[in-house]
C-alpha cells in the first residue's frame, strides 16, 4: 500500500534491473489481495443480510451442512495462487541472490552511524556511493558494530549487515542520478541519520572521476585542486574528513544539536560537563574527545559517540582539530 502510494504520489523511480519485476509481484500480490479483501467483505455482508433473522419467521432458519466441492475447490484455488506467488518470488530472488561473474566489487561498512564505501582502488567514500550505470555491482558488506541494512529504495534492493561476517547484494543500475540509501536496521540513538546518497553517473565519467583520484593520490594533492587550486590547507583537509567520516551526522557546524553538540565555536569555549566539571576546549580536549569519548560527556547529551581509536591517524587527528578550530 505504502509502495504503491508512493510510486504513484512519489514517483519512486525504477532505477535497476530489479525494480521493474519486483514491482510487478509488488502490485500482484497488492491488487490480488484488495480485491480478495472486498469480496469476502461483500460476501460476508450479503450473507448477514440474506440469512438474517425474520420478524415474521423467527424460528426457522435453514441448516447449512457446508459444501465439499467449493470448500475443496476455493482451497486448492488459494493453494495454486500462493505456490504461484512463492515460485514468482523465489525467481526474482534467485536472481538477486547471485551476482553476475565479473561483477564489480565494493566494499561497504556500516557502523554507528555512517556507511563506509571503498573501492578496489583503495579510495574511500562516507557520504556518497559513486557508481556507473549499466554495470553490475556487487556490496560486499560488513558490519562494525551492530546491525545495520543497507537499503536503496529506487533500486529495490535491502540486504542486513551482520558484525563479524559478510553479507553481499548486488545490482545494475539503469538509470543516472541521485538515491537516497538508507539504513534499515535501528541501530542506535542516530539511525535516522544514518543516511547516503547513491550516484549513478555513466561510465565513462565514473572512470574520468577515478582517474582524477588516481591522479591526485600519485602526486600527494587533494583532488579538487589536481589541475589548478593551491594546496588545500589543514583546516579544509579536515573539513572534508568531518563529511568523510561522517561526523556530520551527530555533530552539526551551526549551532544546532543533533545527537551531539554543534562544534560552532567549541574551540576555545568553557565546556559543561554531565558530571558537573567544566574545562576549556583546547586541543588536548578535542583528541581527547575522539579517542575517549565517553571520558567528558557534555551536560544535556547521552554518552554515545563511538571511539574513533585505530580509525583515525595522528595527521587526520591535526586536520581535524584544525578544522574545528575555523568554525567560529
Ligand atoms: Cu544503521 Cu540503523
């Protein structure tokens, strides 16, 4: 119901090789049981009013002793319909089930609360999955934490992440733009921020945008400055390792609080601790806060930050305190 409000509403774009078929069984097993809940609705109505109680006659009402070929009929008729039903779906599933040989791998970690990308190229990517379109993919996916699921509506696709084992999925896109993947699992305080974006782009600019990557890693320059920019100094190679990492999505640079408190002018400011001490953020209290989170918990937020131990380098750590640094 949900499904078919949305695509007509909506307008859910088919945007794999799956969505099409999945929606067809989708709408089948949808319309097939509408018109079964009306018609036994009907049915039940009819006979309320047909073999109701007559003031004239209140006695007599006929005795019904069933009906061996319509019950054994209706029932095989719901017997073929559901096997029906199961066979249909356990093609498509055998289809999604097993990935193309040659597919092109991914890997992807869930953890509180970001989704990792890394491709086999060594690049890494939080905030958004670049992918060519026509091209099978498969997600070799695992957990970091607790579970979490992968899901892309557009695509028809969901697939849990399990802690200590993998799980994959797999799928061609048809079509360019931007999805939204989702994390279908709760997971924890911020799972409704653990939110993505899936690009599709033709493959030629997939590669291009490779290349460029490529480019800049061989020369030790970030990307965006491969052809002209100066080098991008500590405070911007941290502000894209806070969207890399996906520290936005608990921590805002406004002022607004999300799961944790906005980084707005937190450098340097007094800060109120739950257990009533007090310190004035420097550099000590911001690594300190990435690498032992639960150690100065600050007054009004719930001890959830995940250590950032082994996740981070001394350098990204610079990068990062400079970075918090520049947001005043
Ligand atoms: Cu990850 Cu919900």
């Amino acid at each position: 119901m949900m499904q078919i409000l949305w695509n007509s509403v909506v307008g859910l774009p088919q945007a794999s090789t799956f969505a099409a078929d999945v929606d067809w069984l989708f709408d089948f097993v949808f319309w097939f049981s509408v018109v079964g809940l009306v018609g036994v609705t009907a049915a039940g109505l009819w006979f309320m009013w047909r073999y109701r109680r007559s003031h004239a006659d209140p006695e007599k009402t006929a005795y019904i002793e069933g009906h061996a070929p319509s019950e054994l009929g209706v029932s095989v008729f719901l017997f073929v319909v559901v096997m029906a039903i199961f066979y249909w779906g356990w093609i498509d599933y055998k289809t999604m089930l097993e990935a193309p040989p040659g597919a092109m791998e991914i890997n992807v970690t869930g953890r509180q609360w970001a989704w990792q990308f890394e491709y086999p190229n060594g690049r890494k990517e939080a905030t958004m999955l670049t992918l060519p379109k026509g091209v099978p993919v498969k997600l070799i996916m695992g957990s970091a934490d607790v579970l979490h699921s992968f899901y892309v509506p557009a695509l028809r696709v969901k697939q849990d992440l399990v802690p200590g084992a993998y799980t994959s999925l797999w799928f061609e896109a048809t079509q360019t733009g931007e999805f939204p993947i989702l994390c279908a699992e709760y997971c924890g305080t911020a799972h409704s921020r653990m939110l993505s974006t899936l690009k599709i782009v033709e493959p030629d600019a997939y590669e291009r945008w490779h290349k460029r990557w490529e480019f800049a890693q061989q020369f030790g320059v970030a990307e965006a400055q491969a052809a002209t920019l100066p080098p991008a100094s500590l405070a911007e190679k941290g502000k894209k390792l806070f969207a890399e990492k996906a520290c936005t999505a608990c921590h805002t640079v406004d002022g607004s609080a999300l799961v944790g408190p906005s980084l707005k002018g937190m450098f340097g400011s007094k800060r109120l601790f739950a257990d009533g001490s007090s310190v004035v953020a420097d550099e000590n209290y911001v690594r300190q806060s990435l690498m032992d989170p639960q150690a100065k918990v600050v007054k009004g937020f719930q001890p959830v930050m995940p250590t950032q131990r082994g996740l981070l380098t001394d350098e990204e750590i610079n990068a990062l305190v400079a970075y918090i640094k520049s947001v005043k």
